[in-house]
C-alpha cells in the first residue's frame, strides 16, 4: 500500500512544474536520442540520454520516466548471478537532451527515485529470473532546454 501512495504521489508531483509554460510542437518536432543516437527525423522529440546508455521519456520540463535498471548498480549474489533492487541505485545521474551529450547546456544532472518494490535477478548465466516495477523517475536540477 505504501508504493501505491508513493507512486500516486509522484503522479500528481509530475502534472505540477515550475518551468514555465507548457511546449508546443508547433514549429516541429526537434532532434532527440534514441537507442544513444540522435533521432534525426524528430519521430520522439522528448526522448533523451540517461547517463551512458539509456534512455528516458521527459514528462514534465523537470522529470525523466526510465527504467530502474538503468540508474541501478548489479550487486553479486552467493549462486554466481547478480541482482539489482531499489537499495543499489544512483542517487544521481546525467540527462542529456541535446545530439552532443558533453555540451554543457545540453546535459542536466538529476536526483533518482526507483520504484520501491524494484528488482532485478539474474543467474549465474545471466539469464533473468525476476523482475518487478523496473521504473524510475529523475526529478531533475533545473529545467530541460525549450528545443526539447
């Protein structure tokens, strides 16, 4: 019952936003990364980098929907496989929004909170066996970039 209260709490943070006016795509859809490379064609205008290789969905200017095993460090387990849960996670992470991550008005650092009720095994062939609310949210330090 708590996640629930969390996760509807999270909801109603993400319609809320500080930023300014909502976007328009009026003039178009603009340059996004998809799968680490820029989206040329602008089919997903508010897809952007998390860190080194994931990606996420910007929701409101100031948060980032993405999957938890992303932000989420593997922790070895006793029978040779590995597991990632909502207690190994980043507390921070980059976000970039522009086709070159390493310019600087192009990336934002953000502040992870995973599902609660995440987690992530694999065995020792590293193979998965459970997985459960691979989610998470980057509130991030400041707003995305208008061209987003």
């Amino acid at each position: 019952m708590k996640w629930v209260v969390l996760w509807v709490t999270v909801a109603a943070m993400l319609m809320t936003t500080a930023c300014g006016e909502e976007k328009s795509d009026v003039d178009g859809p603009k340059e996004a990364i998809v799968d680490g490379r820029v989206d040329v064609e602008g089919v997903y205008p508010h897809v952007v980098l998390v860190g080194q290789g994931c990606t996420g969905t910007l929701v409101t200017p100031r948060h980032v929907l993405t999957a938890a095993h992303c932000v989420c460090e593997a922790q070895e387990t006793p029978d040779g496989g590995w597991l990632k849960d909502a207690s190994y996670c980043q507390r921070n992470v980059d976000v970039s929004f522009e086709s070159t991550p390493d310019s600087p008005q192009g990336r934002l650092n953000g502040t992870v909170s995973a599902h609660p009720m995440f987690i992530l095994k694999a065995n020792a062939r590293n193979i998965i066996t459970e997985g459960v609310a691979d989610l998470a949210v980057i509130t991030l330090d400041g707003c995305a970039p208008d061209s987003v």
